[in-house]
C-alpha cells in the first residue's frame, strides 16, 4: 500500500514539475511585414514543451487560426492571417498552461518599405561579380574566431577558414564596381558552424543568422545599403536542398519526416540529369532527390509542409529585409521539384519582377531548358524557375579554344550551344559564364593562354545572357596543382592586413595582371550602357576555318564580334558571308583597342584574338 501511494506521489509531482517546466526559445521568422498579398503567415515556435501550452494571441491586426502540433512536443506552428494593415504592429503572444502564463512575446509586423514590391532582379544589363566570402578581403580581424563557434581561422589549411568577412566585402566595393560589376553574388554568409569545411558555407545551421565570423545581420543590412548606393544589386546564394548536421533542429527535429532519412547513409547520385529523363526509374529518381549531398549535409524533405512554408517564408523575409535583388539557388533539381514550382511562384507573387537563377548542373541545352519558368516540358511541369546557368556552354568555353578547329570541335562548340537555344523559354535571361566556385579556374583550363581566356570573356560579355565573373578572374588567380575544392577559392591577394601584393590596386599586380583587369574594366564598363547587348538580337554565322563572326544589333547599333581561333594565321573576315550586315556600314570602331575601322571589307584578325565592332552608320 504504502509502495502504491509512494508511486501515486512521485507521480503527480512528476506532472507539476512537467507541467511547469515549460519555456520558449526561438520564433522564426523573428519579425514580419504587414503588405504582402499573401497575409498568412506560419510560426515555428520552439521551447521546452512548449506544445503543451494553450497559445493565445488577443490583437485586431492578427488572427490566430490554428495552432499545429507536430511529433516533437518542443515545437508548435501557428498559423496566423494578417489583417490588410498599412502600418507595423506589435502583437503579443501568449502561452498559458494551467491558467498561469509560462512564457509570451512580443512579435513585430514592420510595414514594408515602399517600392519593395516592384524591385527589379538582376537581368541582361547586369554583370554579376561572383565572390567567395571567407575568402575576398578580412576586413575585421576581430571576428575570425570567436567562442561558441566550432572551427577557428587557418590560412595555412586550404580547405578551413581564412578570415574573409562583410568588412572585407565592405572595404573593397569601390574596386569591384571600377571593375565594371553591377551585381554581386555572394557564397552563403548564413551561420555554417560546422566542425570542418564550414568556410564555404553551403551547410547551413541557422537560416535566419549571417555567420558571427562574416558579421552580424546588421551588417548584412548596411552591405546591401552600401552596395545599393552604388547603383549595384545584391544576389544571396540560398540552399533548401539539405542543412548542415550541427544546425540546432539537428538536436531534436519537429518530426522524423523532416528530414530523408535512409537505414544507413545514402549518398545523392549528383546526377542531376535523371530529374528530366523520361524513361526514369523509381529507383534513380529516389537516389538522386532523396539522397543525401554529403554525412555532414542532411537532406531536407521538403514535403514535410511545415518544413515548405518554413523554406518559402526563409527566402521572403530574407528578400524584405535585405532588400535582394536576387537569389541564387543551390542544388535546384536536388529538391522535390513540386516544391520548387511552389516556391518560386510564392517569391514571384510577392516581387513579380524579381530574379532567381537555379543550378541545374545538366550538360546539354535541353536538360537545363527544362528548369526554366514557362518550359514547354513533355511532362508538362513548369518549374516557374527565371534563370538558369549555362553550364553547356560553360563546357564549350572551356573545350572551344583549346581544341583545333574540326568539323565538331573548337570554336564550333560555342555556335552549336547556341544554336540549341531553342530549348530555353528565354535564352536572354539565363547566366553565362567561365568559372565559378565549384570548378577550376578558366585560366588553368586554358593552360594559362592569356589571349583564349580574352576570347572567352568576350564572348561571354556580349553574346546573350547575363555575365558572370568569378572574383580573381581579373587578375589571373589560379587553381593549384591538388585541384581540391580549397584551391579553386584561394584567398583574394590584398584582402588580409600582411599580404604581400595588394591586388586590388593597380600597384599591387603584376603586368600580365594589370592587362587582364584593364581588358575587364574596359569591355564591363563598355557593356554597362550597351542595350544592344543588353537586349539586342543575336545573328551568329557558322565557324570556317576556326572564324567566328555574330552580331547583336537592334534599330539603332549594330556590334560585330569576330573571333580567330586559329593558332598561327591571320584571318580575314569573308564579307560576302556577313554581307547582310556588312553591306549597310563603312566604319566602326573596335572597342577593345580603340582603333577606328574604316575598311569593313578587310576585315583582319590576328590569331587567337577577338574583336568587337561597333558600327557606325
Ligand atoms: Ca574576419
């Protein structure tokens, strides 16, 4: 008996001290806007049995219209309906358990900052300067290691963190907008405490902190003012695919499904091209979406609809707060495609004329074409994606001017990429480019040939698209000789307080240097005024004998670029083929040297050189 009222007992003051053990940690989204055409709104509420609070909100600007419970008793989601409001509000949040309050808060709506929803994305007009955080300019040596965070700063490791951060990003604005940029897309700066390899910042453990190494959130904010008032955009590179294993849901996830969870590891395939096979089996499609990037980078089941609302929610507050211009997003056809579609269209409701650009690693036209918004798919899917890498013609780039000219080989290759354009729902909106983050430099696949890395810049700054250059391709950064992913984000020479050479002046570099940035600075600031680059048509001839010729023209200019790939001849530019254009002008100017063309029927190029006409009527 007594053993009975003992247990009885212990018991009951198990329940009061359950009861009272109730507490509230995190609310995400930490803030909201009251404007926006879709005015539900969903909050992850997490605390310590927090589900076992009744949830009250009292306020005449917000509705609380369900309260979801989910496996994990530490989370709740409230779903929450907006009143069509033009002012901020503050609301507060109430949990209450056994008619006592156990935790509350007060939550923000800020009005949203008028113009935000017509904000045009990066475009055609951009050239998009692409840079690796930790790894551009230490501008704050203060915050390389910091408590709480797991890895510490070592340039001596190619593969751990250097120290690059906001400040440094900062600090060296003026010389990527002399360059001629005007758009910059930034490697993830979100929080990535990770025990190794967290430099690059693809395994995110808090999606709504910029990493403490980089800066605070309120950096973030004055680096998109700054770069803003330099009239350049600002493109956030963001990953739904998969989180980092140390984000801190990782402790305690809502519910099993959040995740894709296999009985033991399974690895991602990377075979990105099997999402638009048709003849694709049950098995690759889940080995490839389901599958995990990496043991440190868990792959989120965006079916889960929380986790959804979670992700879409992530992206708009992100895009309000900073003032984005674009977002770049990582691994797309990664994630269940249905998701995506979701996604975009969500962002693209709210900012109709903003940009997105997904990676789609696919090699051929047509299995890219097929991520692209309004894609005429046999399946019928419609990703609503705006842009997408040309990372076809990244391919032919790289292959063009190091093959000779054959019937399928050098530069045909860039003739035959375009020609497939066909494919893309809007050819003149998807990013082109020579190098990014993930592969070696073009100067090392060119075997550093200064005059085909010229040739490929060219080309990519004046056929259709947006351009993109990858940092330190201006000054002729290279690859290393282990080829690892560390190598092909080396430190930017000058961002760090003792460098030797400061490359980002002129003094500081070399002259094969200082003749790669003035080839940049010349052509991007060229560009920037060009609308018949920016939007002209495009008529392209085929290669003969390792020339090509195309034009972009529109009512008013007319720009000839010609190439020669040929090693040792000069070449000279068959007027009767280009006669259609040829015959409406008599002089022009070639941009890239300055001199003046008065003779466009003898048109010559030297070997391994290109040329840019600009027609004058
Ligand atoms: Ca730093």
């Amino acid at each position: 008996m007594k053993k009975t009222i003992l247990i009885i007992i212990l018991f009951i003051a198990n329940i009061l001290l359950f009861a009272q053990d109730i507490s509230l940690s995190r609310v995400e989204p930490p803030f909201w806007w009251t404007g926006f055409k879709n005015r539900q709104l969903q909050l992850m509420i997490y605390g310590k049995n927090i589900s076992q609070a009744t949830v009250s909100i009292k306020s005449p600007d917000v509705a609380l219209v369900r309260v979801n419970k989910v496996e994990n008793p530490d989370y709740l989601f409230l779903d929450l309906l907006i009143q069509p409001l033009n002012r901020r509000t503050n609301i507060m949040i109430t949990f209450i358990n056994k008619g006592k309050q156990v935790a509350g808060c007060h939550y923000e709506l800020r009005m949203r900052k008028a113009g935000s929803a017509d904000r045009v994305g990066f475009n055609a007009n951009d050239v998009v300067y692409l840079l690796m955080p930790d790894r551009f300019a230490n501008g704050d040596t203060t915050n390389d290691n910091l408590p709480g965070m797991f890895e510490t700063t070592d340039r001596n490791n190619p593969d751990g963190r250097h120290g690059g951060d906001i400040k440094g990003i900062m600090d060296h604005l003026g010389y990527i907008q002399d360059l001629g940029a005007t758009a910059i897309w930034i490697n993830p700066l979100l929080e990535n405490n990770m025990k190794k390899y967290s430099y690059h910042g693809y395994s995110t453990t808090d999606y709504y902190n910029i990493d403490a190494r980089f800066g605070r959130n309120e950096d973030y904010i004055r680096l998109s003012d700054s770069i803003h008032k330099k009239g350049m955009k600002l493109i956030m590179d963001m990953i739904f695919n998969h989180c980092g294993l140390e984000h801190w849901w990782m402790k305690a996830l809502p519910s099993p499904d959040w995740l894709n969870n296999w009985p033991e590891f399974t690895r991602t395939s990377y075979r990105a091209g099997t999402m638009v096979d048709p003849y694709l089996s049950a098995y690759d499609s889940r080995q490839f979406v389901k599958g995990w990037f990496d043991q440190t980078m868990p792959d989120l089941n965006q079916h889960n609809p929380y986790l959804a609302k979670y992700l879409i929610q992530n992206s708009i507050w992100w895009i309000e707060y900073a003032g984005l211009d674009g977002i770049r997003q990582d691994t797309y056809p990664y994630c269940y495609k249905d998701f995506m579609a979701d996604w975009d269209k969500a962002v693209l409701k709210e900012y109709p004329r903003f940009n997105i650009v997904g990676e789609c690693w696919v090699t051929n036209p047509a299995g890219v074409a097929y991520w692209q918004k309004d894609a005429k798919n046999r399946d019928h899917y419609n990703s609503f994606l705006p842009s997408v890498f040309d990372f076809p013609m990244y391919d032919a780039l790289r292959l063009g001017f190091m093959e000779d000219d054959g019937w399928n080989t050098g530069i045909l290759r860039l003739y035959d990429i375009l020609s497939q354009d066909l494919s893309y729902p809007d050819p003149s909106h998807i990013v082109i480019f020579s190098d990014n983050h993930d592969v070696n430099r073009y100067f090392d696949s060119q075997k550093d040939d200064i005059r085909k890395v010229k040739m490929g810049l060219a080309f990519v700054l004046t056929t259709r698209g947006i351009p993109e250059i990858y940092y330190g391709t201006e000054i002729l950064m290279t690859t290393g000789d282990d080829q690892g992913d560390g190598q092909k984000r080396k430190d930017f020479p000058g961002g760090w307080p003792k460098d030797l050479h400061n490359a980002f002046t002129a003094s500081g570099r070399d002259a094969p240097q200082n003749d790669m940035f003035q080839y940049l600075h010349n052509l991007l600031n060229w560009r920037k005024n060009k609308e018949v680059i920016h939007s002209g048509k495009l008529k392209q001839f085929v290669p003969n004998d390792g020339l090509y010729v195309y034009f972009r023209y529109n009512q008013h200019d007319t720009v000839m670029v010609v190439m020669n790939n040929n090693k040792y001849e000069t070449k000279v530019v068959n007027r009767n083929v280009c006669n259609e254009f040829l015959k409406n002008f008599h002089r022009g100017k070639e941009i890239i040297s300055g001199s003046e063309i008065t003779d466009p029927d003898h048109l010559s190029v030297a070997p391994k050189s290109v040329m840019i006409i600009e027609f004058k009527h």
